[in-house]
C-alpha cells in the first residue's frame, strides 16, 4: 500500500482508523451491513418469538440500535475529522508540527497528546515501532490486529 494511501486509515497516534467502530468505509461498517441485511427489516418480529426459547432476544431492540450505528459510517478518519476520543490532541498538534506521525517530531514523546495512560503507553509503543520499521511496514503489520485489543 502507498503512503498516501496508508495515511487515510492510519491515524499519527498510529491506530489504524479504518478498523474504528465510526469509519465510513471500513471493516466495522461493511460487517455490520451484512449482518443487517442478513437479518432482514424483519428481525425484530423474530426475536421477540425467540426470547421465549432464549432471552438473550429480549436485548434485541438495543442491539439493533448499537448494529445501526455502527452501520452509519460516520467519519473518515483522524486526519479529516478528529477522533472519537474527544480528548485526543494528536490530530492538531502534528498539523502545527508539519508531520504525519508523532515519531516525526521533534518533541515526540511529549505530554500534548490527552490520552489516558493506557493509550498513552499504546501511542508511545506504536510510534516508536513505525521509527524503528517505517510507516509502511509497521501497517502491514499490524494491518490484522484488532483494534480494541
């Protein structure tokens, strides 16, 4: 994969943005599509009969309104939209620093990044990794690994 193609899933944090539970276009949306279409408008008829043998199906209703947002495919990414994670400061810092990647900066690891500790200690990891290997490899890499280990 290109560089420039890289940047569009691969957050500066180092988190693979296309994997996010809100990313127009990736694997959370497309599954959650086929499961939607798979179950049919219909569903919910159905799983108001099955609660009767399980009622797992009484949670139906909530667990359509979770499928329906993560059908929705709301962002496009870090660097077009911000991060979920509110908190987050990554996406404007490396704009004030003219990089792609924290690891490319200066100043890296600083403490103007706004996550809490186990993401911070993630961020850190990721971006020391992307220095070591570069960019590229550092997504094949980790290209399959889940993204809320």
């Amino acid at each position: 994969m290109k560089y420039e193609e890289i940047l569009k899933v691969l957050g500066p944090c180092g988190l693979n943005c296309g994997k996010c539970i809100a990313f127009q276009g990736g694997a959370v949306e497309e599954c959650s599509r086929r499961l939607k279409d798979l179950l049919g408008n219909n569903f919910f008829s159905y799983a108001e009969r099955f609660a009767a043998m399980d009622p797992v199906f009484e949670n139906y209703r909530n667990f359509e309104e979770l499928l329906g947002y993560f059908c929705r495919g709301q962002c496009g990414g870090c660097r077009e939209q911000g991060c979920l994670f509110r908190e987050c400061k990554v996406k404007d810092c490396i704009k004030e620093q003219g990089v792609d990647f924290c690891f490319q900066c200066q100043q890296f690891p600083c403490e103007k990044h706004g996550f809490p500790e186990g993401l911070r200690k993630r961020w850190v990891e990721n971006n020391l990794l992307m220095k070591d290997i570069g960019v590229g490899k550092f997504y094949e890499r980790t290209r399959d690994k889940p993204r809320y280990p």
